[in-house]
C-alpha cells in the first residue's frame, strides 16, 4: 500500500518538476460509520467546511486545505472557477485503499455580489481539503489529500498522508446531539424594524415608478448569544433534515444555516435547479395547514413573484444551451414553522458543462435578487443597508469532475466571538404590504432561532 502511493507521488513529483503548476494526488481509505459533524468540529475554527443532506444520506466535513482556488472580485469569477477547476482535474492523480470511493471534492462558496466586505470571506472560495470524510448513503471515506512539486520527497509525504488516514480510522467520533431549545430567549428578541418598513414602503413606490417587477430586500438581526456551534448544527440537522446544513469557518467567524434552495445540481448531464418563492407559515394542525398551503398556491402576489423566478430560469437555462423537460407542477414545501412554492426544473446539460458553469449561469436568481436582474441588484446596492457577503450566495461542493450540488445560503447566520447575525429576505412586487414583508422575514427568522438558541 505505503509503496505504490510513493510510486504514485513520484511519478507526480516528476511531472511538477518539468510543469509551470503543481500536481495533486489524493488517496482513499474506508471510514466506517462516523458522524461527519463531529469530526468537522475537531478542524481548527478557521479550516473547517461542513456539508449535509440528511434525507439523501450525504455529508462531507472537511479540515485544512492541500489546495485552495481563491476568486477575485470579477464578473467572470464562475468562469474563472470552472478554468481552475478542469486544470485541477488534469493535475490529480486519484487513488484508494481497500475499495474505498476515491472521489475527491472541492466545498466552498462565494459572496452575492463579486466584492464582499465580511471579515476574511472572498468573493469565491473552493477548498480541496487536506482530510475529507465522505459518506455517500452506507458507504464512508477518508480522503488525504497534498499538493506535489518537483521538490516533494514521495517517502514523507506518503507516511504523512496514511498517517492523517490512520489516526483518523483509530479515533473515536460520538455523534453530536442538538441542544434544546430555549423559547423564552427567542420570545424576548425585538424584531420590529421599523427602517425595514419604510424601505419596503420605498421599494414598492420604485416598482410602480419605474421598470422594476420585483426586488429582494434582506434585513439582518444580531442577536447577543453565540451558541455551542456543534449543537447548533446537530438541531438544525434534526429539525430540517430536507435541506443542507452547512458551515464554514473563515478568521473569527462562521457562516452556517439550513438552506432548501437548490440553485444547480450537475450529475453527468442531468442538470437540475428549482425555482422557491412565496412563502407562508404553518398550521397549528394538519387543517389548518392545508388551509394555508390552499391560500399560499392561489394567492395572486405570491403566485406572480413565483412565475418570476420561473421564467427568468428557464430562459437564462435555454439561452444556455441547456435543454429543458417539461414544467414540472408546482408544489409546496413544508419546513417546520415554514412553508414554500417550489417548482422542480430539470435538463440536459451541454457536454462538458461543470456545476459552477451553471452556477454562474443562474447566480443570482428573481428568488434572491429581482427582476430585471441588473436593474434589481442597482437597488439594492443603493438602499439595502448591510452588506449581504455569503448570504444569499451560492455554496456547496463538486468533484474534480465537474458533478456536485450548490444551494443559495439562505436560513443562514454569521456567528463569531458573543454575537450571531442572522439574515432574511423578502421578495417585494407592485401588490406586497411592508408588515407583511416584515412578517416574512420575521418568519425566516424564526427557521434559526430556536436552535440558535439552545441551552
């Protein structure tokens, strides 16, 4: 085993030493049943990426990076992130142990706009992690990974990367459970928002003014408490087990949430996205809960911002080349406390399309943004009063081939030393009412709380 991985980096030693770029080379060993948030707990705060599905059984945690593809603020950012991401590819050498799934992956994401002001954050980051756990349904890796150069001395770093494979095999990792949940704490936050109101008033009055069909507002909420991180996640992960849970230390902070947005999904050439807008609460019992779901598909505003996100995404999809299937119904998703229309929106991709092509096809979408897209982005430059960073963004993952998922960030806060800053967004058009729009946000709001503030 040691011997064939010192083969293998020697012969991606030779290739670096007569290359202007480095070489990679990973390598994969079995994992066995690990909880992948409790492993991701152990990176040092500033080098730790977290990723989970419950419902598909899939989850990445990551430590360290071998190799880090850091975006500029550029227009082209996405673009410039497939480039790196193919290069990477042909400069990889992927091997396993013992039949493990080899696939490394890169997880990572970008700021809603090409510049952002968060401490440490970029306008795009994509990690190959020095050590990866990987479960893909019953199946589980540790992924090693290292960058090689003409100077590498194969023995070393073969026994550095088993050895990272090794300790983490012979370490115990217990399952982290969610903290409970304190209601009082959440029942005593403040959320009127006053400036909020008066800049939906403002928004509404732009929209019958001028061409403007819709725009996204976001607000943010600090709240004076920084949770225990692990059982923050661990309760959003048995809360909202239907979407992802992610994290991402960078400096002091981390961004973390639960989000149910996907924004591009890529398999081969399947591609898949859908389009979520329109939101409700829920019922205090299964009644009432259809009556609500009945009023959130026949009601007019929630109905036109919806067809908004629709169209635009099938038409930026379409002029793409991609080639769509048939409109799917739309439906209703259920979260707890929360409800959404959602239509599913599935494709063909063009060959050799990666999910940050379509991911820069579609960023940022009426659901985020508004509509016409550019002019909406102007106005929130203009009058939305913070900085949205990674809020609203897209993250995720992909393997070196070009597969993987990227969802938008909502449901998300940004924790660091004694505070967390959650964020909300509502979706304003000629027929929204300022309280309601704040109610919704407050709604989203309450989608974190609860967990947020466990005890």
């Amino acid at each position: 085993m040691r011997e064939r991985l010192v083969e293998r980096i020697q012969k991606a030693t030779a290739r670096a030493a007569v290359s202007t770029e480095s070489n990679l080379i990973t390598v994969a060993a079995p994992a066995g049943a690990v909880d992948p948030l409790s492993f991701a707990l152990k990176a040092a705060p500033d080098a730790m990426a977290y990723w989970e599905q419950p419902d598909h059984q899939f989850a990445i945690a990551a430590r360290g990076a071998a190799y880090t593809v850091e975006l500029e603020a550029a227009d082209d950012r996405f673009a410039v992130a497939g480039v790196a991401l193919r290069s990477l590819r042909a400069r990889t050498n992927q091997g396993a142990i013992d039949g493990a799934d080899r696939a490394p992956v890169l997880i990572g994401g970008f700021s809603f706009f090409s510049t952002c002001e968060w401490e440490g954050f970029p306008s795009g980051r994509l990690v190959l992690p020095e050590l990866a756990l990987i479960k893909r349904g019953e199946r589980s890796a540790w992924v090693a990974a290292a960058e090689v150069t003409g100077a590498t001395d194969p023995a070393s770093l073969a026994d550095r990367l088993l050895g990272w494979i090794h300790d983490a095999q012979a370490a115990a990792w217990p399952t982290v459970e969610p903290g409970l949940a304190d209601h009082k704490r959440a029942v005593a936050i403040d959320f009127r928002d006053p400036a909020y109101l008066k800049t939906v008033e403002g928004a509404i009055s732009e929209i019958e003014d001028t061409g403007l069909s819709k725009v996204v507002l976001a607000r943010r909420l600090a709240v004076d408490h920084q949770p225990d991180l692990g059982a923050f996640l661990a309760a959003l992960r048995a809360r909202y087990p239907t979407c992802a849970i992610f994290a991402f230390g960078v400096s002091n902070n981390v961004f973390c949430g639960a989000t149910p947005e996907r924004l591009a999904r890529v398999d081969g050439v399947s591609v898949s996205t859908a389009a979520v807008a329109g939101t409700a609460p829920r019922g205090s019992d299964a009644t009432q809960d259809e009556v609500i779901a009945d009023r959130l598909r026949n009601d007019p505003k929630e109905l036109e911002e919806h067809g908004y996100v629709i169209s635009n995404i099938r038409r930026r999809l379409s002029s793409g080349g991609f080639s769509l299937d048939q409109v799917a119904p739309t439906e209703v998703m259920r979260l707890p406390g929360i409800q959404h229309l959602v239509t599913p929106i599935t494709g063909t991709a063009p060959v050799g399309t990666n999910v940050l092509d379509v991911v820069g096809a579609l960023h940022p979408t009426p659901a985020v943004a508004g509509l016409p897209v550019e002019a909406s982005l102007d106005w929130i430059r203009a009058y939305e009063p913070l900085d949205r960073g990674w809020y609203a963004a897209p993250v995720g993952f992909c393997d070196l081939a070009g597969n993987g998922e990227f969802r938008v960030a909502l449901r998300s806060a940004l924790i660091g030393y004694g505070t967390s800053r959650l964020f909300a967004g509502a979706g304003i058009v000629r027929a929204s009412s300022p309280a309601r729009e704040l109610e919704e946000t407050n709604l989203k709001f309450g989608a974190l709380l609860p967990s947020l503030l466990g005890s």
